[in-house]
C-alpha cells in the first residue's frame, strides 16, 4: 500500500432532492472523505423506458460531487433490471431450488445463464462507460453489487438448463464419461444423451453429490463469465480506471479468486455485527461481542480478499450503526467504527467506504443506520470518521503487510462439505475460520490463500479442510522447508467427488504414509479426552506405521508428522488446535503469543497495531508484544486499551 487509506461513502443522488446534493458533497469533504460510490442500482433512472437514456440527472450528480474534489466509483446497474426489461424477458428471472421464480419487487433478480439479459447487460454497461468512462472525476467502476446476494448464484431456470447441459458436453465431450464421473450405474441414473440432464432439484430425496457439485462448478463459472463481460467493456471504454466488485461475508456460492482474477481490486462490505448474529457462532460469543462483531470476522474477510485480490483490496460497505437485516441489530459500541477503519488499514485496505450517506426514511433499507440520521443530523457514527480521516493522515502510509503464516481455502472445498457434510457443523468454512481465528489468538498474521498458491516465501503453512486437492498441490506442500499442519478431511475426494481409490488422504500419501479407513462425526457434547485436550465433531481411523505425536487417553493417535508435514485426524478443540499451532510457529521461529481473550493484534511495515474487542479495559504492558513501548511512544493510544479502544506503535529496531 502506497498511500494512506482512504475514506469514501456510498451514495444514492436519486434518493434525494437535487438541491442537497452540493452541501451533502461539502459535507463529505469535511468529514475527510474523498470517494463516493453511486449508480449501481440506478437503471430504470438511467433508461425509464427502452432505448430512452437520461443521463442529465446523473451528468448533474457527478458534476455536483466532482465539484467539491470528490471522486467517483461508479457502479454498473445490473443488479437491479428495471420493470420494462422483465416484461420484455419474462423469462430472465432467477428460479429458486422449489421451481418458483424469483419475482420483481426487490433487488438481484436474475439469472446469470439468460443469454438475453447478458445482452442487456452489456448494452447498458457499453452505454454508461461510453458516456462516463473518460470522464476525469470517475476514478473507478463496481461492476454489479454482491454477486450472490439472496440465494441468488444457483438458478434452476430453464435457461440455466439449457446452458448446464452445455457446459457439461463441453467438460465431459461424451455421455457416458459423464456417466462414469458421476458414478450413475448407482440407482439406475445412466443418461443416453446431455440432453437428459436435467437441474439437481425436485428429486425425491437427495440428488447425486457429483451432479450438484457439478451444477455448483457451473453457477461460478456463469458468475465469472457474466463478470467478465463487463469488466472487458469496461477496459475497452474506460481505460485506466480501477474496476472492483463487492463481495460479501461468509459467503461461498461462487468461486471469489476465479472472479477477482479479472479484476484490478478484490472489495467487500464488512457488516460484523449483522455476521455475527446471522453466523453459526456460539450464544455466549453473540452476547459478548454483540456490539463488537467477533474480533476475528473483520480480519478474516481482509485477509481472504486480499489473497483473493492479489494484494490490492477494499472495503466497499462498512457498517457504520444498526444494520436493518439480521435476526436482531445492535448499534456498534462507541468507537468500533473507528476500530474497524483503523483494523482495515492494519491489513493493508486502499480504500475503506461506508455505507451508507444518510439513513433512508422509505423502503426496504429504512432502519439502516447511515453517517447522516433521516434529518440530516450527523450520527454517531460521523465523529469517529472525522477522527479516524486525521488519524489516518498522521500515520500515512502503513506499509506492506507481509504475513508469515499461509491459510489454504478452496471454494470448491466448501461446496464439497455443504453437500457431503457427515455431520451437522462440518464445513470447510467453518474449520477455516476456527483456525484462522486460532493463529490470531497467538498473535500471528495470516494470508489467506488459494490452495494452488505460490508458498515458498511462507514459515508456516495450515490446511483446515481440503476434500479435494491436486497432485500438485500434494507436491507442493510436501517441498516446502516450512512446517505445515494438515486438517482431516485432506485428499478425501477426487476431483469428480468420489473416495479416491487409495483412500484418504489422496495424492498426500505419497509423502505422509498414512490411510484413513474410516471417519465418524461425534454430535455435540461427545467427544474423547488426551492429555490436556480433548477432540470433537470429527475422528478418523487411520492404519500407518508412523508413531504418532499425540495420542487420545484410548491410544488413539490423532497427530502424525513425516517430514515436514503434520496431519491432524481429529476434529480439535480449542486446547488442542492452540497447542498445535502454537508449537509449529515455535518451531518456524515465530515467537507466537497467547493473547488474552479480546485482543488482538497486526503488523504493517513497521507499525504495530493492537486492537481491543472487549467489554474491559486491557493493558499491553507484560505481554512481550513486539516491543510494545511506553506510552509517550505511541502515534495513537496507549499501552492501556478501553474497550473498543486501540494502540498504533512504530517497532523499535532491535
């Protein structure tokens, strides 16, 4: 990162009287914001009827904005197709799993596979860049708005249909290759012809795993493609200009590294505290950090973007109050907006945006809190974006935040343990998460990263969950000087969603010779003891000659290593997994640090972020953290934290 971060707002001129718009752009300015986004669910403004293109709303918009230095991140409306288009399609409506399409009245609905509506699509994107795409003020392009969002990537439309059934004859090239990867001779379900295929739902009970991982595979790639249409009108029209979209959290439908590879910046919209509420996270863990979001949920999104972005990240949306669609929405805590922002920085953000302006008093969104209440009154939240834009001009540029420590996640891998779980809470994500928020807790930084990643310059590399992974992959790991922990599950899967014929784990068993015969899923409150830890969820049973390193009281091994790989069979609790971790980045020379329950921390070039998301006061002062200082050291805080509070420090050279 060259720059300090930057601050910008989302914006919806449209929802407005034009005669707000130039103090609304004073006022941005004021409190130290530079961007703004709009557009991306304007179209029936843009074009209220066919062909009839009205740009002089939006030409005044940008013209207002521009005017008092703020620059533009324009966003392609196709999220939001207007009434006149559906009737003219009706066809292009996304259909959900029951057969029912998903009608008009609210956002995102159509289907990625309608090749008339891609049409469309790339008509008024064609037009919007062609009209704004020189323009000096539009720095940037969000392409769509959270691809996915509803339930939205898998659509059971006859168009989808149509197009599966040709991307499977592309993939397979025969029928019976099909047949043969999906393992039909099971239940009698061979097909004679692509043409019988049809979409993996209304089946009378469960549909063949490798047919709906199949029908996931291509609802990404129709994701990727309907992307890429864009941004390649885009760089034709509107060259220079950074082109992004805005993902979301926890959220794994399609494949995020295959989109962002056509994209300059990987950004995402960072609500903590609707995740946590909507998220599978424990009650008491909901209770304590209600007003807070979960120290680690914030940062594991930054570090997956930014592996997914190939550096260069955004947050696009951050919550700046009350979010309106969770189960229940409480305000932040005073002072955790700032917290975020500043925690965006720490990892690397160019960009941090808030969403949104000013709380809207009509429609779906009315109960979300904005910068501004419904009167114009700056809430809450405005301060500490006043505060945060100076703090943020006294630290300038963080530096680049190289992390030691490599995370594997492949999509692919998700959607594998969705379909086959084996037990109620086993999924990839969630594995991911748990051990990602694990080497937080011992003050390591992490990169989170696809499974076919460049590694050599990583101490320390983790695999929570991979079904399924390459031969090279395999070799890839098992090269490396750095320790690596390997997660159970590994190699579980062939590519076409089957045991391999070696068994578990896979292509590993050429450098790890271990075999699983057999996996069983403990419910919750089940699990098996060892000394000082205990395992849960998940236990294989495995026939090798390694002797391992750590046993259940039964003489269960549950820890292996050959070389310099380690494979963990069991499903760890927190004892277990801390202790791991905690011993290979020992042994990887990274003094690892358990940190009390709410702290967390992050390094940047050589400035020393630390973080509270507790309900108490914490102290820094004898924990040994990075030569924490005293406290007229400090560039922000102290070495004393109250809750939502945080401490900037630059490293003393040793």
């Amino acid at each position: 990162m060259s720059d300090a971060t930057l601050l910008g707002v989302c914006y919806y001129p449209e929802h407005w009287a034009e005669e707000q718009w130039a103090d609304d752009a004073r006022r941005m300015r004021e409190l130290g914001l530079s961007r703004v986004r709009i557009g991306e669910f304007a179209w029936a403004r843009i074009e209220p009827a066919p062909g009839l293109l009205d740009w002089t709303w939006l030409d005044r918009a940008i013209g207002t904005l521009a005017g008092a230095g703020l620059k533009i991140i324009l966003g392609t409306p196709t999220a939001t197709p207007p009434r006149w288009l559906l009737d003219e399609m009706p066809d292009m409506l996304a259909v959900d799993a029951e057969g029912k399409p998903r009608q008009f009245g609210s956002r995102r609905h159509y289907c990625f596979s309608h090749a008339g509506y891609r049409a469309q699509c790339r008509r008024i994107v064609g037009a919007m860049a062609g009209h704004f795409g020189r323009h000096p003020a539009v720095v940037a392009w969000q392409v769509d708005n959270e691809y996915g969002c509803h339930d939205t990537v898998l659509s059971y439309s006859e168009a989808a249909r149509q197009a599966f059934r040709q991307w499977l004859a592309k993939r397979y090239g025969h029928i019976q290759a099909l047949n043969e990867a999906w393992g039909n001779v099971f239940w009698s379900m061979d097909y004679a012809d692509f043409e019988q295929v049809d979409l993996p739902n209304l089946t009378v009970t469960e549909a063949n795993p490798a047919h709906r991982l199949d029908f996931q595979r291509f609802s990404s790639d129709q994701v990727v493609a309907f992307n890429r249409e864009q941004v390649e009108i885009l760089r034709e029209l509107s060259p220079g200009r950074t082109i992004t979209h805005n993902f979301m959290g926890f959220f794994t439908d399609f494949d995020h590294h295959a989109v962002a590879a056509d994209l300059d910046v990987a950004s995402w919209d960072s609500y903590p505290l609707g995740f946590l509420e909507q998220a599978d996270f424990p009650g008491s863990d909901k209770l304590r950090y209600a007003r807070q979001g979960h120290p680690d949920i914030a940062a594991f999104h930054h570090d997956l973007y930014r592996g997914c972005g190939r550096g260069r990240w955004w947050v696009m949306e951050q919550q700046p109050g009350p979010v309106n669609w969770a189960r229940n929405n409480p305000a932040p805590l005073p002072g955790m907006v700032r917290l975020w922002t500043i925690e965006a920085h720490a990892h690397g953000a160019e960009l941090v945006s808030y969403f949104r302006w000013r709380q809207l008093p009509f429609a779906q969104e009315q109960m979300h809190a904005g910068l501004l209440r419904p009167d114009s009154v700056e809430d809450l939240a405005a301060g500490e974006v006043r505060q945060v834009a100076g703090e943020l001009q006294r630290l300038g540029a963080a530096g680049p935040a190289p992390a030691p420590v490599a995370l594997l996640f492949g999509y692919a891998s998700e959607w594998m343990t969705r379909i086959t779980p084996h037990g109620e809470r086993q999924r990839a994500l969630r594995a991911c998460f748990e051990w990602y928020s694990a080497l937080r807790r011992l003050g390591l930084d992490v990169d989170i990263l696809a499974p076919e990643s460049d590694l050599s310059k990583y101490r320390m590399v983790v695999v929570p969950c991979l079904p399924w992974l390459s031969e090279q992959v395999a070799e890839a790991l098992a090269g490396l000087e750095a320790p690596v922990l390997i997660g159970p599950r590994a190699g579980s899967k062939t590519r076409e969603f089957s045991i391999p014929p070696a068994l578990a784990p896979g292509p590993l068993q050429r450098y790890l010779q271990i075999k699983v015969v057999r996996v069983e899923s403990l419910r919750p409150g089940w699990s098996a003891s060892g000394p000082g830890f205990a395992i849960q969820d998940w236990l294989e049973h495995l026939e090798t000659d390694l002797i391992p390193e750590l046993c259940l009281d039964d003489g269960h091994g549950v820890l292996y290593r050959q070389g310099n790989l380690r494979y963990l069979s069991a499903g760890p609790d927190e004892r277990l997994l801390g202790g791991v971790l905690q011993s290979l980045a020992a042994e990887a020379g990274l003094d690892p640090i358990l940190l009390p329950q709410d702290l967390r921390v992050r390094r940047a070039g050589d400035l020393c972020f630390a973080f509270n998301y507790g309900p108490s006061a914490l102290s820094l002062a004898g924990l040994g953290l990075m030569n924490s200082p005293a406290n007229g050291h400090f560039l922000i805080g102290s070495v004393d934290l109250p809750p939502a509070g945080l401490g900037v420090w630059r490293q003393q050279k040793a």
